[in-house]
C-alpha cells in the first residue's frame, strides 16, 4: 500500500511539473513577431519593441545572432556553470564577469550591427543585428 502512495505521488508530481512546462513555454517566445499594422497594432499605435533574451549556455551565446528594432531591450543570461562576458568587439559595452545564474541587459538604441564576444572565452561570440 505504501508503495501505491508512493508511485501515485510520483505520478501526480510529473503530470502537474508537464502542466506548468506546458503553459510557461506556451508564454515564451523569443521570436520576433509581426504587427498587424506597420511599426504597430491594429490601433495604428507604436508598439513598444519587444524584449528579447540571449541565453549563455554550453559556452555559447543562443541564439549567436538576433535581429532586433531599435530601442530593443536584450537580456543576457547566464546559464552556464561558469562566469562570462558581454563584450562588444568595438568595447561600446561590457557587462563585467556575469557569475552562473545572473544577467546582464542592454538596449539597442541605433541601427546597426553589434558583434560581441565572452573575454574570458574569446570563441564565444555573438551578434545583434539593431533594424
């Protein structure tokens, strides 16, 4: 009997873990998406750019290029299990060593292309490319 409690707990720990899975990813997408109108929303107002995340993990940055709007805000976050750089190739930003587990944002302002690299990991590198 004690056995049936146990597997029936189990059971019902990975059936609400997938639920919560299931809507957390169904809330977030990194893609950029389109407006129903150009440059807004169907009410014709400016939208907001959206935020965007690049993942630091396996040592490398993911995705290794964004194209993102001007006046974007890009978090980077640091999942891997050592410290890392955001460093733009032209030094224009630096987020200092991001230990495991912290982050660093950034807004793109101007339109451009932005190469960046990990100081520490000189073979990690990245870029964003500002619309």
């Amino acid at each position: 009997m004690k056995n049936l409690s146990i597997i029936i707990g189990v059971v019902i720990a990975i059936v609400v873990g997938g639920l919560i899975l299931w809507l957390v990813a169904g809330r977030t997408n990194n893609s950029p998406t389109a407006s129903p109108t150009p440059g807004g929303t169907s009410s014709g107002t400016p939208s907001a750019p959206a935020a965007q995340e690049v993942k630091i993990k396996n040592s490398s940055f993911q995705p290794g290029t964004l194209t993102i709007k001007a006046g974007s805000r890009i978090t980077f976050s640091n999942e891997d299990s050592t410290a890392h750089t955001v460093t733009a190739t032209d030094k224009s930003f630096d987020s200092g060593n991001l230990k495991a587990g912290e982050n660093f944002q950034k807004t793109f302002d101007t339109v451009g292309t932005f190469d960046y690299l990990c100081t520490l990991h000189p073979n990690m590198k990245g870029k964003i490319i500002v619309q």
